[in-house]
C-alpha cells in the first residue's frame, strides 16, 4: 500500500504529522503552494500526481470524483470539527487502512463524528450520485 494523502487546506496540518508516524506519506496543500486552489483544480493536481485526497469538503470533491474514470481515492472527515476531533477520525481512517492492507483506488472513505468509517466505490462508473444530497452509509 503506497498512499499518499494530500491534506486539504480546511483540514489541520496536525493531520500530516498523524500520518507520517504511522507510516504513511502525507502532505498539506499549504505546504506545496497550493493553498485557495479551487477544488477543480485540485483534484486533476491529485490524480496526476497519485494523492489520496483528505478533505471534509464533502459535497464539491464527491461530485468532482463521480466524473473520473480512475483515481486513488478520496478520504471525507465529517463533521468540520476542530484539530484534536480531526486527527482522532483520521486515526480511524488510518486504522482502518492498516486492517485492509490495500490501496484505495477508485474508493471513497467517509468517516463520521461516532468514529465509524464507511469505504465504496466513487468513480464515473461505481458510485450512487443520491449519496451526495442524502448520504446513507451501510
């Protein structure tokens, strides 16, 4: 498993660290200049360069994701809490990562504020565009 998470800008740097001593590779988007990108600019940056994207701007990045063919998945932290709530659900996303031991292509990650971290398929041809407005998770 290579990911490597980008770390949306509405997202704590915190989130970086987290990652790096448990392993993975991570970076923050203020970090390589990309901060106040547009979502639509940062999504064809990410695929381009291999970077699962952590956000928890939910709503833009899953419409942005359902129009590709392919990408290396995309991490949704819910609600918009504040730091340490933040590196505790990412913890969980982290967790459940380790457990699975395989990448995240093509896959959408929603963790919600009870902890609990839901995966399914997100591209052009695997996604179900109603989750967007009303999300359901199994």
């Amino acid at each position: 498993m290579n990911d490597c998470f980008l770390i949306d800008e509405c997202l704590s740097v915190g989130l970086v660290a987290v990652a790096k001593a448990r392993g993975f590779d991570a970076v923050h988007v203020t970090h390589i200049g990309k901060s106040g990108w547009q979502d639509w600019n940062l999504v064809p940056f990410a695929v381009n360069n291999d970077y699962v994207v952590v956000t928890n701007n939910r709503r833009d990045f899953l419409k942005e994701y359902a129009r590709l063919d392919i990408h290396n998945g995309l991490v949704v932290i819910l609600p918009r809490g504040k730091r340490d709530e933040q590196i505790n659900l990412f913890s969980k996303v982290l967790d459940m990562l380790e457990a699975r031991k395989d990448d995240l292509v093509n896959c959408l990650v929603e963790v919600l504020a009870d902890g609990s971290v839901h995966l399914r398929k997100w591209n052009s041809e695997g996604h179900e565009i109603g989750h967007i407005t009303d999300p359901k998770w199994s």
